[in-house]
C-alpha cells in the first residue's frame, strides 16, 4: 500500500470536499520506497530533486518535464529550455552533474544507477516539447541500469494523462489532466513500486488537505496548503511507501 502526498497547486472546487489537518501525521515509511513526481514545472522539480537528493528517492516520474540543469546555461545556451530545446546538450548536463558531485552540492550519482525512472510525454504538447522528455531519457540512459527508464509517448496534449478523467487527450488547458484511457499515475506507481492493489474509490475519504507552510522556506513560494492521501493500513501503523508529487 502507498501513501500519496501532493504539494502544490490545489483546485479550488476540491478544497471544500477534503478533510483539514493543521500537520501531517508520523508514520511508518520505507525509506527504501520513496519517489518523486510532478507535471510540467513539477517535472523539472522532480528530476532535480532526484538526482540532488538520490539517496532519497528511488524513484523519480517526469511528465512533460526536462533534463536536469535545463535552466542552466551551461546545459541550455540561452537559459531557456523549453523554448529553444535545440540549445540543451545532454553532455554538457552530465558535465555539470560531474561538477556537482565533486563539489559536494548532491548526492552520489552511484545512486542514479538503481532508480527507477518514468517519463512520459505527448506528441502534440507545445508548452514541453516531445525533445526535451527524449533528452531526458538519454541522460538517464548514460546513468542508470537499462530497464530501469521507461518512457511513454502517445498523441496528447500538455498534462496527466488518466483512464477517463479531464479535458480531451490532445487538449494544454488547465486543469492539465486529460482522458486519454491510459492510467499515467499508475503505470508510474507500478514501476516504482510493482504490482499494485486494485483501485478503491472507498478510500478517497482519507484524502485531506494540510498547512504546509511550515514545511517551505517562504522563499519556495509553495502553495499554502497541500493535499495527502494516507490508505487506512498506513494510519493503522503498517509500513508503506511514499509518493511526493509536485504540480
């Protein structure tokens, strides 16, 4: 079973169905069993956060999300990846990562070896253009064990996709999630964390929404609140893994 924190942007209709809690609760987390994923600007965070913070995180899910470094203008000419894609160097990315390491600034890349990664991204996105996702698997295939990246490509718009939820499967509009009859979410969760327990709707009312401020340094500018999703064997004390998701 898992446990599925979400930081980040909340939609406002969602906030007055869900449950508040000033903290989050303690519980039993294996720290071998932590992951990391987020859409759009979320999916650059999480691939930074992945390898800054490898030994951490086991698992890292970009959707519509770029290489490490993309902002950096030793990895992306004019500092602006997304809009000049052509300009990121995968090479030069794993320089910085070289130089990094060696200055102490992020974790062991020994680390990146095991992860496991999830990329996806959509053919007719025009916000994170398809090269900047392929980019990324490149740079995670110079690093980690081959069938440990998995990436998925399918004629989709900017966003999440889900088995039946959102705008149309081609559609870049809030509140990128789109229905494309493919469980995103899942397929990621599956690859960090094997076979999964069929979905229970029944659960949705341990979904809440937390004060995280007092988890950010202001200068972070996160949303105010979160929301988590804690299924009832975790509350009880079972050991469960730990999904950090970032919008």
């Amino acid at each position: 079973k898992l446990s599925i924190l979400v930081k980040g942007i909340l939609l406002a209709n969602l906030i007055g169905k869900l449950s508040f809690a000033n903290e989050l609760p303690e519980l039993n987390i294996d720290r071998d069993r932590i992951a990391v994923t987020g859409l759009s600007a979320g999916a650059y965070m999480a691939a930074q956060l992945g390898v800054a913070h490898s030994s951490i995180f086991k698992g890292v899910g970009v959707f519509a999300g770029g290489i490490y470094g993309c902002a950096d203008r030793r990895v992306s000419n004019s500092g602006q990846c997304a809009k000049n894609p052509e300009t990121v160097n995968v090479a030069k990315a794993l320089n910085l990562l070289t130089l990094e390491e060696a200055a102490g600034t992020i974790d062991p890349t020994e680390n990146l070896r095991n992860q496991r990664i999830f990329l996806f991204t959509g053919t007719n996105d025009k916000i994170v253009p398809s090269i900047l996702v392929h980019k990324l698997k490149e740079f995670y295939r110079d690093l980690s064990e081959a069938n440990n990246v998995i990436l998925r490509t399918m004629p989709a718009g900017h966003g999440q996709p889900s088995i039946d939820s959102g705008n149309q499967c081609n559609s870049s509009n809030s509140p990128w999630i789109f229905n494309c009859g493919y469980d995103g979410a899942g397929a990621a969760l599956q690859h960090f964390f094997g076979q999964l327990q069929p979905r229970s709707h029944a659960e949705n009312r341990h979904l809440r929404v937390f004060d995280q401020r007092s988890y950010s340094d202001p200068a972070a500018l996160m949303a105010d609140y979160g929301s988590v999703y804690i299924p009832r064997a975790c509350q009880e004390g079972k050991s469960c893994g730990l999904l950090v998701a970032l919008h």
